[in-house]
C-alpha cells in the first residue's frame, strides 16, 4: 500500500488538471513521462475483470487499483495494476475492497485517498492528501 501512495503521490503531484468521475476513478493529465514535455491524459481507477459495465457499481469483494495513460477514450481492463489482486479466493480476497464511500475525493485543488486492503484476513487502510504542484 505504501509503494501505492507513493506512485500516486509522484503522479498526483504533477497534475494540471483532475477530475474525480465516481468513487473509483480519477482521471488527470499530468507530464508522467519525463522524456515527453506534453501533459499525458492519465487515469486511476479500481478494476475487477467480473464487473460487465464501467464506471463500475462496486458490486464484488475486491478490486485492483490500476493505472493507465490514453489518447481518446480510455479501455476498461487496460493499465497496468498497482495494488490488490482479484484471481485470489474471494472468501478471503487480496485486494481492495470495494469502496464503502469513496476511495478518491477532492476539496478544492486538494486530492483525498483512501485505500482499504485485504491481505491475510488483515485489513489495512491509509488515508492520505496529495496537492498537485500545478494548480
């Protein structure tokens, strides 16, 4: 979870742009490539492969947090995953639970985060705020 926080932290900081679509989805454009000087439409959102229409309702157990950049519309199921795993028994799922509230939210240009994992029949959560450099 940490190696999460700090991946969307680096990311977050660089945004001149975001915009929170539901509790599972943020999408921002950022400079992430630091070879490219053009901003990139880039975007985390909680995934599960059984889910059949997106934005997802957050119906299953759990979810994997990923992230993907894109030109036009982006694919659900594309990127690449950062945190959860949803092949696990979903008994005892690792991976993200589904968000109680909201897993991404915002006051004024400041972003909240809060993740919440299953691993080992222990949850673990972090909370955490991140405000872009470029707002």
């Amino acid at each position: 979870m940490s190696q999460a926080r700090d991946l969307m932290s680096n990311y977050l900081l660089k945004a001149s742009t975001f915009t929170i679509i539901n509790s599972g989805i943020i999408t921002f454009s950022a400079n992430v490539d630091q070879t490219s000087p053009a901003a990139e439409s880039c975007m985390f959102y909680l995934y599960n492969s059984n889910d059949s229409v997106w934005p997802a309702t957050y119906s299953r157990a759990s979810y994997e947090l990923r992230f993907m950049t894109y030109t036009g519309l982006p694919s659900f199921g594309q990127g690449r995953s950062i945190l959860g795993d949803t092949t696990t028994n979903l008994a005892y799922p690792h991976g993200l639970l589904r968000p109680p509230s909201t897993y991404f939210s915002s006051s004024g240009s400041l972003i909240t985060i809060s993740l919440s994992e299953t691993k080992n029949k222990e949850n673990m959560n972090i909370i955490f705020n991140v405000h872009p450099r470029n707002l």
